[in-house]
C-alpha cells in the first residue's frame, strides 16, 4: 500500500511546497486544500489509479488523509477486481 501512499503524498506536496506531510495528517485541517485543489485531488486519484469516484466516495473524510486516499483507493480496487471476477 506504500505506492498509492507516496504517490498521493508527492502529488499534495507538489502545491505546497516546504511542507512535510505525514500520511496521518489532516491537510483540510493544515490549510493545503482549498476547494479547487480538492477537485484536482480527486481528478488525479482517478487518472493516476485507474478508478473512478462516485458521488457517494466524495465525503471529506475518504480525502482528510493520505492514509484515508490510500484507503479509499484500496476499496475502490478491490471492488473493481470482485466485479470483474463475477
């Protein structure tokens, strides 16, 4: 799970940088996300892990952490694989 992981990170840190970002801290609560960055955060979780959100992904919380966009990436995966095996 570190890819997506690190992938997400650099992508976040790309538009602030100087930063640091841990992978459990909350970059609404930090101030790196404004409402244009989320759309493009959610865009290139799309584009860069082959997957699509719905509307019912679009909570903050699968977006608060590079743990949580981790998660949610996962989930999306493994629904996508259960669905092709069926």
């Amino acid at each position: 799970m570190s890819e997506p992981k690190e992938l997400v990170r650099s992508f976040i840190l790309r538009s602030c940088r100087g930063q640091s970002l841990a992978d459990g801290d909350d970059i609404f609560a930090l101030g790196l996300v404004n409402s244009l960055f989320a759309m493009q955060l959610v865009t290139f979780v799309e584009s860069q892990f082959d997957l699509r959100v719905e509307n019912e992904d679009l909570d903050v919380d699968n977006f608060r952490t590079v743990d949580a966009i981790a998660a949610l990436v996962a989930r999306k995966k493994g629904a996508a694989s259960s669905t092709q095996d069926a």
